[in-house]
C-alpha cells in the first residue's frame, strides 16, 4: 500500500514508518521539521529512514496547502496517518496560536486533500488530553469529552469533531487515535522520560509536578505503533447498531470510529522516577511542585473497543519499556 505519513520526522511517526516498510508498504514521509524541540533528533530519526527502499520525504507544513496537494498529487497515497501537530499541553499555555495553525488549519488541508484525491482511509492522532476534567476512570470512548482543560486538548477534540463531519457528508472513513503518554527509544525531549533521564544523568534537580502523586497510563511506543497500524488496516464503515436515539460518541452511522490507545495499567509518576532511577544506576534530586495548569491528575484508558474491533491490547510493562529507553538514551547522546 502506499501511505503517506504527516509528522515522519517526529517520534510516533518515525517509528511508525519503519515497521510499514518492514512489511513492504510504501512510505510517503511528511514534515516540516520544526524547531519545538531539537531538530538534530528529528534529522537523526530521518536520516535512519531516507536510505530504505520504499520511503521518500516531503519536507513541508501541513498549512502550505500547495505543497501538501503537491504531495497527494504525486505520491497518490491510498491511506493517510496524520501525526504532524503542534503537540505538548504546557506549550500551549503560551504559544497558542501554534495549535491552531498546525492542528486546526493544518488538518482541515488533510481532510480536504484526502476528500478530493480519494484517500480510502483517514487515521490521525487524537489525545488522551481530551477527556480534560473527567475523573471516571478509565477512560472510556463513549464518555463525553466536552471539559478540555488546554486548547491543546481542545484542538485534538475539534479534529474529531471536523472528521466526523467528513466522514458524514463525503464518506472519508475516519479513525482518530487517543494515544495515552507515549515513551520509549527516539521519544520525545520535551516529555517527563526524556527530561528525567537528562537531568538525572548530568546530576541536575528533576520538577516533579504534583509533588509525584498523579499516574500516567504509560504506553510503549512499539505498542502505540501495533495500535496504528491494526487500526489503518481496518476500514470502518457506518456502524449498524449507531442509534441515534441514544448516540455514542464512540460510533456514528458515518464511517468513524475514536479508540483510546493506552496500556489500561496506570503508574505513579513517583514509581516511574524510581525505574529511571533503577535503569540509570542514578539517584534523582526532586523539586515537589504543585500540578502545572492545564495538566490533569489522573489517566487510564479503557482499551475495550480497541481488543473488540481489532483483537488487540497494549500490554508492556513500564519496568521494560524505561529500561529501554535509558539503553537506547545512553548510546544516541553517549552518557
Ligand atoms: N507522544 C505522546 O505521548 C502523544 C500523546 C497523545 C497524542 N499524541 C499525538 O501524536 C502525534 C505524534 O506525536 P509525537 O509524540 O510523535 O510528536 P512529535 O512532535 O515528535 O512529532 C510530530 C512531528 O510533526 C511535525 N510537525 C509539527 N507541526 C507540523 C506542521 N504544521 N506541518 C508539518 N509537520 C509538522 C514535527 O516537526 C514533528 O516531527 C501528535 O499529533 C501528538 O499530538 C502524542
């Protein structure tokens, strides 16, 4: 198959490319290697992926919409992954006009590219940030989600929205993905893992927000990876028990569907200090601070529709994943 992926350069995306080449897809890469974090890592993950038979590169935004139309033009891809976005919840405190550029603006040109050059399949990253100041846990899809508490989250909410009504009016089948706190090898600087690992290891304090008490349904990026792809092989059509009598938000009788990606096995933020600790040989020195604005306490994902649409779960422990991680952060960086 041919798939184009938005967000190539970044963590899930690299990642996710890879193992559609392993099976002998062909990959469109898409990224405007923006400097949100270090861009050396984003070069380094693409300079993994440039040399492997099957894989070319565009490198562009998703809001210059002529090169993106260029793109579909050319490479014609028959299922799309949309992953480039403005991510991070702190970031967009500050920043906000960011996450509408790349999340709103930028996946409206996705959606209409897709609906003009008759793409069969339309997944894209949604967040477990969306279901903002819920506190029934865990997390399922057919709860609402109308409390973001970031316009982060807001935005992640609104490409759900903005696909359901793609997938009504023009039948785009449409999958978005809540993936729950994603870690592992060739992740991402800006989050806790990488930070901690950073600090720790150059015997710097570590900012434990919420004085370490809230969980994390910490889920491993192979995992997140397996998720992504069972989900873009599985096109959804209209869902015959949608009753629009009593309508979940899980369903539609559009050809749309929302899973939660998580590994339904949530750890203290104060345990998962102790396994870099473990994996580092390191003692961490921790500053207690309050939870940060627009952070929420608590996450869980209820991965049920996820097992009974496509027979798959999350399911590696944290203990493995950080010891991992720390392999892979010794040898990239050389500490
Ligand atoms: N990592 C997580 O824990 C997590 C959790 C929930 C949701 N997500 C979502 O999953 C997706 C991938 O996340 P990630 O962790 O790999 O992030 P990432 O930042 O590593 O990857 C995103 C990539 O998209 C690119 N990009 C950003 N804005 C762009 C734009 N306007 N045009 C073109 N390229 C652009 C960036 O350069 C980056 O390489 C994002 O949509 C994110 O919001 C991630």
């Amino acid at each position: 198959m041919r798939i184009l992926i938005t967000g190539a350069a970044g963590f899930i995306g690299s990642t996710l490319a890879h193992r559609l080449l392993d099976r002998g897809d062909e990959v469109l890469g898409y990224d405007n290697l923006n400097d949100y974090y270090d861009v050396r890592l984003k070069q380094a993950r693409l300079d993994r992926l440039t040399p492997r038979p099957g894989f070319s590169f565009v490198k562009a935004a998703l809001e210059d919409r002529a090169a993106l139309e260029a793109a579909f033009d050319t490479f014609r891809p028959q299922r799309v992954v949309n992953l480039a976005a403005q991510a991070g919840v702190r970031y967009s405190l500050e920043n906000p006009r960011a996450y509408v550029d790349a999340n709103i603006v930028g996946f409206l040109n996705i959606l209409e590219a897709c609906r003009h050059k008759g793409v069969e399949h339309l997944v894209y990253a949604s967040s477990s940030s969306v279901y903002g100041s819920n506190r029934k846990l865990p997390f399922a899809v057919e709860d609402s989600v109308d409390h973001p508490v970031s316009l982060y989250a807001a935005s992640k909410k609104a490409n759900e929205l903005m696909a359901h009504t793609y997938s009504h009016l023009f039948g785009l089948p449409t999958t978005g993905l809540r993936f729950f706190t994603v870690y592992g090898p060739w992740g991402r600087p800006d989050m806790a893992l990488f930070l901690f690992t950073r600090k720790i290891l150059a015997g710097e304090p570590i900012d434990v927000f919420n004085y370490g008490n809230h969980s994390r349904d910490f889920t491993y990026i192979d995992d997140i990876v397996e998720g992504v792809v069972r989900t873009l092989d599985r096109v959804p059509g209209p869902d015959p028990a949608f009753d629009p009598m009593q309508p979940t938000p899980a369903s539609s009788s559009a050809p749309y569907r929302v899973y939660n990606i998580g590994n339904h096995t949530p750890v203290k933020l104060s345990r998962y200090i102790e396994l870099i600790e473990e994996a580092t040989g390191r003692r961490a020195e921790k500053r207690l601070l309050p939870l940060q604005p627009g952070d929420v306490p608590d996450t869980e994902a209820d991965v049920s529709a996820l097992m009974r649409d496509t027979g798959y779960s999350p399911g590696t422990p944290v203990e493995v994943g950080v010891r991992r991680f720390v392999e892979w952060y010794r040898d990239f960086y050389r500490v």
